[in-house]
C-alpha cells in the first residue's frame, strides 16, 4: 500500500471516530479530558511530541514538492493528526 491509502484507511475511520467525539463532548471537552490526571498529561504530551516529529518531516517535505506547508501546519495545531493525514491524501492527489 502506498502513503495515500494508508491514509485513506487510517483517515476515514479516524474522522468518523473524531466527529463523533466533537458531538459527544465538544473541542475543547477533548482537550479538557487530558487535564484531570497525570497520565492524561502523559497521553497529551506524547500527542504534542509525535505531532511535532511529524512537523520536522511534512515541513521540508512540502516545500521539497512546492506544497505551501503552512495550511498543514496549522491543521496538524489545531486538529492532530488530520492534519498530516489530510497532507498525505492531498499531496498524492496533485
């Protein structure tokens, strides 16, 4: 399977699974889960590092390909992995 199915396959069951989180307890109910405990802190800083390994690639990737980097930047701040996932559908669909 190449990066674009992968991210098909990973993707649309991840959006689902995302829009219906976001209708159960809201954006920021999210985030807001993380805060109660430490290893929701643990689970959420593991978020931000891994979402931030995957910046160092998309960043210098995109722009290696003449795709402005910055919509996924702020995707992937805003909306976790959707946004690198979104990326990779998008990249191989120019």
């Amino acid at each position: 399977m190449n990066q674009r199915t992968i991210a098909i396959v990973l993707g649309i069951p991840f959006l689902i699974l995302t829009a219906y989180a976001v209708s159960q307890v809201g954006y920021w109910g999210i985030v807001d889960y993380h805060r109660h405990s430490p290893a929701g802190w643990q689970v959420f800083a593991d978020l931000v590092v891994a979402l931030i390994l995957l910046l160092t690639w998309l960043i210098p990737e995109a722009k290696s390909k003449g795709i402005n980097p910055w919509p996924w930047v702020v995707a992937t701040l805003f909306l976790g992995s959707i946004g690198p996932l979104g990326y990779l559908i998008y990249k191989r669909a120019k």
